[in-house]
C-alpha cells in the first residue's frame, strides 16, 4: 500500500497564552498557506477541516496512474488512496481532537495533506494527558481494522489476508479491503511505535521523558537524536523506492 508511511500528528495550539493562532512552526506554517477550508465538521462543537492543495494532485496522480495497470485499477485507486484514505486520516485526527476535549482543551482545525493530517489542538493539562491525546489517534485504528478485517473475511469467504487478489475483475471490493486494512494496520504501526517527533509515537517519547522528571530540554534533545537517524532511514526508503522500485510516491516518503 502507498499509505505506508501516511503520517498523522498533533500540533499545539498554546493561543491563548501566545496570542499566535496555531502555535505553528515555519514548516507547519508553509503547510497551512497552501491549504484551504472545505467544510466545518458536526462533531465535538464543530471543527473547520482544511484541505492542502497538494492533496488533491495526490489523487489525481494516483488515479491517472491506475492506467499503467489498466482501466480497472482507475477507480480503484481513487477509492484505496483518496476516498478511503481521506476517511481513516480524518477518523485519526478525531480522535486526536476527542481526546483533547476530555482533558479540557481546546480544538483549532484539523488539516489534511497527502502525508497524513494535523491536527491544532492545546490544552493545559502535564505531559501525562498529551501522552492520552498523542495515544488516541492511533487507538482509532484499532476499530477500523476490525471492520476491515471483518469485510475481508466476508469477501474471501472466511479468509483473511493482506495480500491482494488477482485477477482485480474478479476480486475488486476484496482487493479494496485488503488496501483498506493495510493502510490502518501500517498507520497504527508507524505512527505508534515509530519513536520520531512530530509523529505519536515521538510524542509519547517526550511526555514520558517529561513524565519521569526529565528537564524539558534534556527531553527535547534525547527526542531530536532519536527522531534524526529515523528520519534520515525514512528518507533512504523513499529514494530506494523512487530509484530502485520506481515508485513516484517514493519521493513523498522521501519528503
């Protein structure tokens, strides 16, 4: 699956102790200029959903290059890398935004971009509560691959597994779950027990360094040199992909 590397974060909004709006990097920044709001969510007292533009030629160049492998694998792939994917980001990044609320915080927006999602939310509450709302995104994928693993079941006839099925004609909607269920058990995967910063499973680093006593700092730079030889292996996998496998979205890995 493509998504095997999807990213979801939490971004703090400390705003009403800065007065910045989103509490936002330069990179993050760079992000959000590109992006543009597309609805309000009905959920947890309605949150604005962003979209980055760049998301949109994700789908369209994943959808085109459904061509390659024939008419078929068009409408297959936007449906396994745009329509499914969308959702299990955004189911992600709510249960970011959930969590958040439990612990009395507060909710900015969330932003959808083709590696992964953000979402800007703070609150005041130690590093405890933000290991729980770095924890609950991931914990999404628990349902979700359940569901999943339930339709493969059904559509293999009591059969599961995580390879796809060919000829695609013939095993369509059970090729769809199998992606399905490979993006959510990849997203789980790697945004949990990846321990790089910004990801989850880097922020669980940071709260627990914090947790134990450990200077803020202190904490801060263990994560860095935790995060940087991870990032460079990520960045290596990306090239290998786009070079060796030619894969152009090896150059989103990579990015």
């Amino acid at each position: 699956s493509r998504a095997k590397m999807v990213e979801t974060q939490t971004v703090p909004n400390p705003n009403a102790a800065t007065g910045n709006p989103h509490g936002q990097s330069s990179t993050v920044g760079g992000i959000v200029s590109r992006s543009f709001k597309i609805c309000t969510l009905p959920v947890l007292g309605g949150i604005p959903l962003h979209l980055h533009s760049f998301f949109l030629w994700y789908i369209v160049i994943s959808t085109l290059l459904g061509f390659l492998h024939g008419v078929l694998y068009v409408p297959f792939n936007f449906l396994l890398n745009g329509v499914i994917l969308f959702v299990t980001v955004l189911v992600h990044e709510l249960g970011h935004c959930a969590c958040t609320k439990f612990v009395g915080g507060t909710i900015d927006y969330i932003l959808l971009w083709p590696l992964g999602g953000l979402a800007f939310v703070g609150h005041d509450e130690g590093p405890k509560q933000d290991a729980w709302v770095a924890l609950a995104g991931p914990a999404t994928h628990i349902p979700m691959t359940i569901f999943w693993v339930i339709l493969v079941a059904v559509a293999g006839h009591g059969v599961v597994t995580l390879d796809f099925q060919g000829p695609l004609k013939e095993h369509f909607g059970m090729n769809l779950c199998v992606g399905a269920l490979q993006i959510n058990i990849a997203m789980f995967v790697f945004n949990l027990f990846v321990p790089a910063y910004p990801l989850d499973g880097g922020r669980v680093l940071a709260n627990v360094l914090l947790h134990f006593g450990v200077e803020a700092n202190k904490a801060a730079k263990i994560t860095a040199m935790v995060s940087l030889p991870i990032a460079v292996v990520i960045a290596c996998i990306g090239l290998w992909q786009l070079i060796v496998a030619g894969d152009f979205f090896g150059i989103l890995i990579g990015f």
